[in-house]
C-alpha cells in the first residue's frame, strides 16, 4: 500500500515595500545650518549615521567616490546635498502647470528614458532646499500677479520630492501654504508610495497629487528603484480617501510588442483597484516616449543593457523648447497610441478628464 503525501499549498511570499529612499553620504552648504529645517536633516544624517561634508555650494559637488564615471553616477544618485534655493525665478510648466515650484532638484530612482539624464547633466546627485519659506513668499508674489486667475504650481519638475517628503517635509509646507491660498493651487506627481504623512493634512482640495502609471512591460524594464505599481495603486486610494485630487500621468507611453494588451490591463487594473471616491474629479495626463541626441548618448553610456528603443530613423523630429530637436513617434503611431488609450480611459472612468497628449 503507497503512501501518500499532501501536497502542502504553495506559500506566497509577501514583497517588501519600497523602502524610504537612504543616501549614503550627505553635503552640507554652511548656511544650510542656519535655518530650522537644515538644522533637522542634520539631526536626521547624525541619527541614521550617514556620512557628510561640508561644501561651498549645492551647484559644485566634486571628488565623488567612484573610480569609472559609470560608478561615479551611480554613487552621485545615492548622495544628497542640502542647500538655498538662490534663485527664485519659477520657470514656466508647460503643460502641467503655470509654474514649477522648486523645492529639490534630482531624483533616487533610475528610470532609463528620464528627461534629467541629461537636463541635470554632470549634476545627476539630489539636491534639497532649507529655505522653503523664501519659495513660498516667491509662490505668494507670482499669485498676487496673477490675480484674479488661479496660479498652478508643479512640485515635479526637477525631481520626485515625495521621495524624499521623510526627509524633507516640504511637501507638507506646501501643501499647508496652498490650503490657505484661495488662488493658488499645488501638483505634483510620484512613482512612490509614502503617502501617509499628508494624508492628515488640511489640504482644501487645493493639492493634486499624481501618480506615475506605465504598462507592466516598462515599468519592469526601465523604472529601476521605483516602487511597485501595485504599491503605486494603494497608495493613490489612500490619497482618494483622504479627499485629495487624483490624476496620473501615463509616460512614457511606449510603443512595444503587445503595447495594446499592456495599456488596455494598465487601464483595468486601476478601475479595479481603486475606490469608488477616485473617480470623482480624475485626470489623466499622456506623455509619449521622447528623447534627444544627447539623451540617446548619455542614456546608452548609463544603461548599456537598457531595452530601451531610441532608433531615430523610426522616429520623427520634433522641435524643443530648449533648442535641441526631440525625436518622437510618428504621426500613424501616435495617433494609434492616443485614440487606443482614450478609447480605455472613458472605458474604464467614464467622468474622467483627459488633460493632454503630448
């Protein structure tokens, strides 16, 4: 007579979460010292036992650790330095917002196709602004001007700033600061999680927090030390809940094998994730896949292995705001990638509101 074993059930292993963003060594500009919040990251790097220096300016970091530049600019994406925002010109923030609203510079995580490859150049280390209360008296000018027209502010241009808010905490005075501004109204957008510090806040609704979306096939592929989409999901219900304005940007939008299939379940899996109260008021922003011959060049140098297509005879020029020309998708491809995506937007959020293409 054989014995027979049960098969005991396959265990599921429960991912971690995305851990907080950690440097691993921190610059101080001296004068930073001098305000409340400089004050507090230094507690934090002391508390952590994270290594730091003293540097003259947040603008020239040099001598990072690294013997290739290949390990330079990796080690360069795990340092932070701690700064003034000096210049409190806001540059337009077209077409998110009227204007970016600087808070920090550079970001923790490793997207292939990001556009800070080369905007932040040979400067690729984050940076974070102490005198958050000059920004926002710069923000009140702007909106005075602007008056009586509401003035939109975008907090991630340069950087994802809720991946550094542990660190920080200048979301929340900004947040803070538009709650009590009847004109003046915050954005910004994240491919992190760590929402739970704001959720308490009294936001008014002046706040549109967004959330960055892909299909599985790129976000698996090009958004290393990123969290997970699912993380991304929860993390926009909790937003909802607590009464904000949602939105996501889907960027880049990436024509690939099986594109269709990966968008359409992009699409059906946020309608099945999120709360009923997410639909009320949603905004989706669509970004297609673009780049520049400097990109192309420094993301190849970056990434060798990178699956990332930048063929520019399949692509067509585009002229760009900064003087170089953008290659992007053809005219058929874009119309396609558009229209189908809409087409699963409505499907799916029928009250929802389509921003822009681009």
């Amino acid at each position: 007579m054989s014995t027979v074993t049960p098969k005991r059930p396959a265990v599921r292993r429960q991912k971690r979460p995305t851990a907080p963003f950690m440097p691993e060594l921190v610059f101080f500009e001296p004068n930073a010292l001098n305000y409340p919040k400089g004050e507090r990251i230094m507690e934090w790097v002391k508390s952590n036992n994270i290594p730091y220096r003293m540097t003259t300016s947040h603008n020239r970091i040099t001598n990072l650790p690294g013997e290739t530049e290949s390990e330079q600019y990796k080690i360069a994406k795990r340092t932070l330095v701690v700064g003034l925002r000096k210049t409190l010109t806001f540059d337009q923030s077209k077409p998110s917002a009227d204007y970016a609203i600087p808070i920090a510079t550079g970001c923790m995580g490793h997207c292939h196709y990001c556009y800070l490859q080369t905007t932040l150049g040979a400067k690729p280390y984050i940076r974070v602004y102490v005198n958050t209360d000059d920004v926002m008296d710069a923000a009140k000018k702007y909106i005075e001007e602007r008056s009586p027209e509401i003035t939109t502010f975008e907090a991630a241009c340069t950087s994802d700033p809720l991946g550094l808010e542990h660190i920080t905490g200048s979301l929340e005075e900004l947040i803070n600061f538009m709650a009590k501004e009847p004109l003046g109204r915050l954005r910004f957008v994240t491919k992190y999680q760590h929402v739970d510090p704001l959720l308490k806040l009294q936001h008014n609704g002046h706040t549109r927090i967004r959330f960055s979306v892909n299909a599985d096939y790129v976000i698996k592929n090009f958004e290393p030390a990123t969290a997970r989409f699912e993380e991304r999901i929860e993390a926009a219900g909790k937003v909802a809940r607590a009464g904000y304005p949602l939105g996501f940007i889907i960027a880049p939008i990436i024509w690939h094998d099986g594109w269709q299939e990966g968008y359409a379940e992009l699409l059906s899996k946020l309608a099945e994730a999120l709360p009923p109260e997410a639909g009320k008021g949603l905004t989706f922003e669509m970004i297609q896949h673009r780049f520049t011959k400097t990109a192309k060049t420094v993301i190849e140098k970056r990434y060798p292995k990178s699956k990332l297509e930048m063929d520019i005879e399949k692509r067509k020029k585009k002229w760009g705001r900064w003087g170089q020309n953008k290659y992007v998708y053809p005219d058929e491809q874009q119309t396609a990638l558009r229209e189908f995506i809409t087409e699963r937007i409505f499907e799916h959020f029928p009250e929802g509101k389509i921003d822009y293409f681009t």
